[in-house]
C-alpha cells in the first residue's frame, strides 16, 4: 500500500485545514455555547464561503453539487474538519444528513431525489434517522416494534424511536419500520421516509445528554409515531430492504466517523502538548518536564498514528473490494479509535487541570459529546464479538484441516 497522498489531495487537504483553522474553530465556542440549531446566520455565512471555495460537501456526488471524493479522500478531509466540532456542518457532510444523501442517492426514486435528496445535499433542508427504540436493544436491530401497515396507496406507522439525532428541525425522517412480519427475520423492516409535518408524527423531547438536552442539530429526539400515514411510494428500496441498507449506510459512515475522531485526536493532543510546554508547576519547571506528561504525550501519540493508519487502510480496501472486503477492519476501527479518542481527550482534559474540565476549552465539549462513540454504530462490545467470531471461525477451520 501506498502511503503518500496524491498531490491534489494534499494541496486540497491543506485549504480544508487553513479554513478551518482561521475562520471554523474562531467560531465554534459561541456556536456550540448556544447549541448548533442549524440556522444561525454565522454558519450559513461559513458555509456560504465553503461553497464559494468549491469544498462543498466532500462525499457528495457532483452531479449534486459535491466534490465527488472517494472515501479515502474524505476520510483524509474528515480527519482535518473533524478537529473543530462544528467542522463538518459547515461543509456539508454532517451526520446523519450525509449517510441519508447517500442512501436517497442509492435507492432513491426519481420523485424522491428531487423532493428530499437535492435540496438535502445542497444544504437547504436538513433530515434524521430513525431507528433506534427504548423499549429494544438497538444492538439488535432485528427486534424492532415499530410497524408500518399498508392501507391502500399508504403505510400507517405506528410506534416509539429515540436517540434520533438532529430531529428537531430536521425536514423528514428515514424511519425503519417493520412492513413484513412474516419474512425472514432480515428481511422484515423497510425504510421509509416520513415528512417530520405528517400528522402523526410527534417529536416529544430532545433527551438530555450528560445534562444537555441540545437543540437543532446538537440533539436526539425521542419520538412517536401515532397512525402516521405516508404515501408507499415513500418507501427506499424494495419492500423488506430495510436491513440491507442500513448495512450500505454503516460502512462508508464508520470510516467517515472514525477519521472525524481521529481529527479530534490531533486537536486534544496539540492542546495536550502546548498546554504541558506552557503550564509552569514550579518556577523552574513546566508540566512537560514530568515523566507521566512525557508517557502520555508519546503513547497518544503512537496510539493516534496506529488509529489513523488502521482507518486508511479499511478505507482503502472498501474503495477496492466493496464492504464485504473490509467488514473485519472496519469492526476493528469502530471500537479501536473510538477508545483511543477517549484516551487521549482524557489525557488532555487532565493536562488541563480545573480548565479542562471548564467549557472555556473545547475539551469538555469533546468529552461530554463523543462518549457516545463507544454505543452507536455498534457498541464497542458487538464490534469485538464480530472480529473474535471470524478470528475463530478460520481457525477452526484450520484445526479441522490439521484433524484430517
Ligand atoms: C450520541 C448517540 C447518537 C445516536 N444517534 C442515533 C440516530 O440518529 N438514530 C438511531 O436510530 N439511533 C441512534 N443512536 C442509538 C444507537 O444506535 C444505540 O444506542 C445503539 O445501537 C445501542 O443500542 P441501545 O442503546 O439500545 O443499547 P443496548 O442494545 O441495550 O446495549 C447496551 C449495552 O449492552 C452491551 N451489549 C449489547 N449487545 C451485546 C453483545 N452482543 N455482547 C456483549 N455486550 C453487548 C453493550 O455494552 C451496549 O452498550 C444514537 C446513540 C447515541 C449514544
């Protein structure tokens, strides 16, 4: 494998983090203080110069306005906007609107992309994914209770999601629901999409994260589904898809997500280090000159480096061979990175003393918001029982060959 990236690649790489490093993170602290809605003029402002400057949406096809990169470009330009978090909102590849252009764009009918995809790739509208329900493990998604009956030309949705992030505000809904009871269990659920101002459909709460119920884009609704009734024709894919999609959907996102993590590895570890080179503990003395700040700033750094390494490579061999080639690394570097960025912004926040933990740093947002990595896309747990599975599998087919 090759390691080098191309030169246009580089020179683009290089934009990416000069605009985010002299017009994004100046402005994160005021927008994340009042909870990104998504509507702010200082982000439609930002986002009006990104597309100015041609970097609109990274992994948006062009024919829809996007740069058109392959995965392995935008996890690269992933990596630099993830270290602001606001990064990808402003241009245009923030979850869950970019995993939802790319399914519309998959298995979108020709009267749902020009409803919902178009103007949800050029950033007029923005959208949420329903899937996830209190009462069942999410773990298991297969044991959904949310029904969609057909009645003539119609599904009527009945049931209860939560966790749906960036619902409040959001246009519509890709919901997973179950429309064949009767088929195989994989083959029960269908994804529908569902205008948020259908009758029926009740957004009852943000749920309070670590304290913060969020707004707009910063939030996970909890919501109901009362009788909903949609148009079959809302429906993406065919009857029973359901699954299949959303296993389309995870691949590209978890290396989209992971190289985001990755970027905010590199921001926590430089605030680490400037903040130990600076920080004097005794007239003579700063906190770098410790022996416990030196281990933590080399195995970060060495833990950050193998992360990324791992990413790149699970990118590189879906852009070759297709998720099913790489369905071991990306298990891999779901829960490897998402403990390293944990690791690492801990370090940081203890470098930091009472300031780390103060929200006068970015560091606290990023301890607070992304603990959820370790749970969604597949909690850390599943993702090792994939791996160790497949491990074990060939090795048991090995054992069976010496046997014979
Ligand atoms: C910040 C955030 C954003 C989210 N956004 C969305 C969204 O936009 N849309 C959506 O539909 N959902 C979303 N989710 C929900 C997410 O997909 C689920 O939380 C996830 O699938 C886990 O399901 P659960 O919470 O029901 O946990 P459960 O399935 O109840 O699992 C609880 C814990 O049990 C353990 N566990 C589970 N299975 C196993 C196993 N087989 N072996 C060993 N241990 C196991 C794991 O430690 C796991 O964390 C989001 C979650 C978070 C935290």
């Amino acid at each position: 494998m090759d390691f080098d990236i191309p030169e246009t690649t580089a020179a683009l790489l290089e934009r990416v983090r000069t605009f985010v490093d002299q017009r994004v993170i100046p402005a994160e602290a005021a927008l994340l203080a009042a909870g990104v809605s998504g509507d702010e003029p200082v982000l439609a402002a930002l986002r009006d110069e990104v597309r100015a400057a041609g970097m609109w949406g990274p992994q948006i096809p062009r024919e829809l306005g996007g740069m058109g990169l392959s995965l392995l470009q935008h996890g690269l330009v992933s990596q630099e906007l993830g270290r602001s978090p606001i990064g990808h909102f402003v241009f245009g590849c923030q979850a869950p609107d970019a995993g939802n252009i790319e399914i519309l764009h998959r298995h979108g009918s020709p009267q749902q992309k020009e409803r919902w995809l178009v103007p949800l790739a050029a950033g007029r509208i923005r959208s949420c994914f329903a899937m996830t329900e209190p009462e069942n493990p999410g773990s298991n998604p297969t044991e959904l209770s949310t029904t969609a009956r057909t009645d003539g030309g119609d599904y009527v949705i009945d049931g209860h999601k939560w966790f749906t992030s960036s619902c409040d505000g959001a246009a519509f809904a890709v919901v997973m629901a179950i429309t064949n009871p009767e088929s195989p269990t994989h083959l029960r659920a269908s994804q529908i999409v569902v205008p948020t101002d259908t009758p029926g459909f009740e957004r009852v709460r943000n749920v309070p994260v670590m304290g913060h119920a969020g707004r707009g884009w910063g939030s996970h609704a909890e919501v109901r589904f009362h009788a909903c009734r949609v148009p079959v024709a809302n429906r993406l894919g065919p009857e029973g898809s359901g699954f299949l999609i959303a296993q389309e959907r995870l691949g590209p996102g978890r290396i989209h997500h992971c190289m985001r993590w990755i970027g905010i590895c590199e921001r926590a570890f430089e605030m680490m280090c400037l903040r130990a080179a600076s920080r004097r503990i005794a007239p003579d003395k700063t906190l770098a000159s410790r022996q416990i700040v030196q281990a933590w700033i080399a195995e970060s750094r060495a833990e950050i480096n193998a992360a990324r390494l791992m990413v790149l490579d699970a990118a590189f061999k879906i852009d070759r061979h297709g998720f099913a080639g790489a369905r071991e690394e990306v298990s891999l570097i779901k829960f490897f990175v998402a403990g390293v960025m944990m690791q690492v912004v801990d370090r940081a926040v203890q470098v930091h003393g009472a300031l780390g933990v103060s929200s006068d740093t970015v560091l606290s947002y990023f301890y607070a918001h992304e603990r959820g990595a370790r749970i969604y896309d597949g909690a850390d747990e599943v993702h090792k029982m994939v791996v160790a599975k497949r491990i074990v599998q060939r090795y048991t087919e090995a054992a069976k060959g010496r046997a014979g």
